[in-house]
C-alpha cells in the first residue's frame, strides 16, 4: 500500500470517480482539498463535510501548495493552472494511477476510439462465466477505486486516452487499443499522432498486446514485436472466416449462434477472445459468454419497431469511426433515415461521405455541427434545431421496411446531459412518433 500520509493532496473534478478518490485518500488517513469548475456538481451532496472544497473554478494557490494533484480526466495536462503546478514539480495522476499502484491482480486494460466498452463488458463476461471474482470498471461502470474494496482475481478496465495521459504505473497482463480513428481533436492540437500517443501508453510494461491488424496505428510505437497478437475482419490470429470466428485456423463460433451482429461486433467479439486468452479464461466460458451476451444500452439497440419501421438508438456513436462502423455493410429493404448531429470536437466528417451514397438514404442533421454534417450530402439533407424536431420531420416520411438509426458522429453534450440521455430521449420519441 502506497503512503500518502502529511501528504497535501488536491482532487480536481467530484462526481462518482472524484468521491471514489476522496474516501480512498480519507480511507489511508489523508483529508484531501477538493475543487470543481462547476458550482454545484454532482455528488456535492455526499463529500464528507470535513473535507475543503472550492467550486466555479480551479484554486491556483491550493494546487501550487500541493504534493499530489488527482486530475480529472475532463481537465487537460495543458490547463495553465496545471502547468503551472507541473512546472513547480506538484505531481499530477489521475485515479487509475492511483488504482494501479494498489491493485494485486491482473489487469485487463482496453482503449481505442470505438467498440471498447462492448469489448471490456464481453471479457468481463467471459471471466464471470468461467468462474473467476472479476472487477469491471475504468471509463465505464464503476470508478476503478471502487474495484478495490473487495478481492477479484481479475480486473478489466475501460481506459479513455484522457485517463492513459496521467497513468504511468498500468502493466497490464493483456492490453488492447482496438482502432485510432479521428476523435477529441480539440483536445488535440497536434492532431492525430497526438491522441494516438496518449493510446500507445496502454502498451508500456504490457505482458501481451492485442493489436488491429487492418489499424496499424495501433501497433506499438516500434512496431509489431513477441507480445503482439492480432485480430481483425480478414487478418491475424483470430479473424473472420465467413460465419466463423476462426482462432488460428480453428474455426471456434459461428457468429450465427451470436447475439451481437454485424462485421464491427464480430472483429470486437475477435478481439475479447484473444484478451480472455491471454489471460487464460477458458475458451468454453468465453464462447458461452458470446452466445449469450446482447451488447449495450444506446450502441447499435432496437428501440422500437412497429409498422415495419425499425428504430435503433446508436446514441453511444460520439465520433465519426463509430458512425461509420455502424453504417459499413448496413442492409435496409427500404429508406435509411440517419440521425447525425451533435458537437463534432473539430471532428472531418468527409470520410462519412462514400457511406452515404445511394437513393435509399435521407439524412437529419441537428444541433451545433448540423451544416457541415448535412453538406456531405445537402441534396438529401435536412437541418433542424434539435432532435426532436428532426424525429418529427422523420414521422411523417417513414413506410414499412423502412430503418431509422441514431447514429450521430458527434458528442452529446451541445444539447444533452449525457449519450444515455440523448438515447433515452431518441426511444421516447420513436415511441410516441413511430
């Protein structure tokens, strides 16, 4: 256990995760200050009395007073105020240093700009179908220093780029970045190396490494050594072998006997397979984790379907890859009606555009990057406001064989709390419209 005792520790940004990192610091014997650029965030109501905080805005003094500085992923190492700290020698972690410096059981580490909360959730499955204590959490679910209040024989961990930016001690037993494609760009000034360099932290003092191979972003920065394995729809050790999920050769499951559908859900189902593997969760508990597991909430879900219409809520689609995986291979007997819109994060959509080709698509594009999303194609566009105004342009033009898919390219937060909500509120309305 690390000593954080006479430490002057500060945490930036409350919510789930910064709770789970006071009552860990309370918990070794240490009272941390606490700041928040918002006046009234969440989880205000449950800190600890005795703990200080300052709200509206970082507390310069607090951070240059301080030995320890837990970041929230949501602030950038670039923030003048922590530059400022960086520059005075304060060291800044996030909470998944912090995890990592405590936690005694391997680690599962998955990043990657799409398809990594259904890969993280379909390991984590697969240990728990073989037994195994398993503790799932990182970017989704649970903050991972909640994971260490009970013992697990294993954890598996969702990891953002923002959350590899302020971790130094992750040694995964098995990692994976599954795909780099355009995301966070304003985050990113210096463009796409950047943010892939933010990924490839995931691999230093990696025991095995699963890498994409149609993606060679996601090899390591010296390229492919022995700890690399890789999957991918028609190269490496697990492909696609028309139906099958082929394992070196082996064809091991046939997609049909799935759950999850479509090319991108059977490269990440590859891509689980070969991290279980890794660490050593047998292949029966892993193919009975594939059969049964039917995905997550807002990524690529039934919401509603009546009249012959099919609505399907993509909300989880924050980026331009994601929508694109979406769309790739997509078969409608009628009209697609897409959903785009949003904040694009100085996203190009124009790799979008052969995907939008065809008679037998109409595009609704909304919220703060609506134009340049409906100039891919203007001639089958039409621009509103809001999401709802857009859903109810759709009501009226849909016909049975048709499909309407939230698949929107750009992040919620223009005009939503959340991807969940901006989804919730998508199912809401296809019910009351469809």
């Amino acid at each position: 256990m690390n000593d954080y005792h006479n430490k002057k520790v500060v945490i930036i940004g409350l919510g789930l995760t910064g709770l789970s990192c006071v009552d860990y610091f309370i918990s070794r014997g240490v009272t941390p200050r606490m700041m928040d650029t918002r006046f009234n965030p969440p989880g205000l109501d449950k800190l600890s009395d005795g703990v200080e905080r300052h709200l509206g805005s970082l507390n310069e003094e607090w951070l240059l007073e301080a030995d320890l500085i837990v970041a929230s992923p949501g602030i950038p190492l670039s923030h003048p105020a922590l530059s400022a700290a960086a520059d005075a020698g304060v060291e800044i972690v996030g909470d998944i240093e912090l995890f990592c410096r405590e936690a005694n059981a391997p680690i599962v580490a998955i990043t990657g700009s799409n398809g990594k909360s259904t890969v993280t959730m379909l390991v984590g499955e697969m240990a728990k179908q073989a037994g195994r204590q398993v503790g799932v959490g990182g970017n989704i679910g649970w903050p991972a220093l909640m994971l260490l209040n009970q013992p697990q024989e294993l954890y598996v961990l969702e990891l953002s780029s923002f959350q590899l930016e302020t971790t130094s001690s992750l040694r995964a037993a098995a990692a994976t970045i599954l795909n780099v494609t355009e995301d966070h760009m304003n985050r990113y000034p210096l463009g796409m190396q950047q943010y892939r360099a933010a990924k490839l932290r995931i691999y230093e003092n990696a025991g095995a490494c699963v890498v994409n191979a149609e993606d060679p972003l996601t090899l390591p920065v010296r390229g492919r050594d022995d700890r690399c394995i890789a999957f991918g729809a028609a190269a490496g050790e697990y492909r696609l072998d028309g139906r099958w999920l082929q394992v070196r050769g082996e064809h091991v499951l046939d997609t049909g006997e799935m759950k999850l559908t479509g090319r991108h859900n059977h490269t990440n189902a590859l891509a689980a397979l070969a991290l279980a593997d890794a660490v050593g969760i047998p292949r029966d508990a892993c193919l009975a984790a594939l059969r049964s597991f039917s995905g997550l909430a807002h990524r690529f879900q039934l919401a509603y379907e009546n009249h012959g219409v099919r609505w399907i809520n993509d909300s989880k689609a924050t980026n331009v890859g994601s929508t694109e995986a979406a769309l790739n291979g997509l078969k409608v007997d009628g009209t697609l009606h897409l959903l785009l819109g949003g904040d694009g994060k100085g996203a190009d959509f124009t790799p979008l555009f052969p995907l939008l080709q065809g008679e037998n698509i109409r595009l609704y594009c909304f919220g703060r990057d609506r134009d340049p999303l409906a100039d891919l194609r203007p001639d089958v566009a039409i621009r509103t406001e809001t999401l709802e105004q857009a859903m109810r342009e759709i009501a009226g033009r849909i016909k049975p064989g048709d499909m309407v898919l939230l698949s929107p390219a750009c992040a919620s937060l223009d005009q939503f709390r959340s991807f969940e909500h901006r989804g919730d509120e998508f199912t809401r309305l296809a019910k009351e419209l469809g």
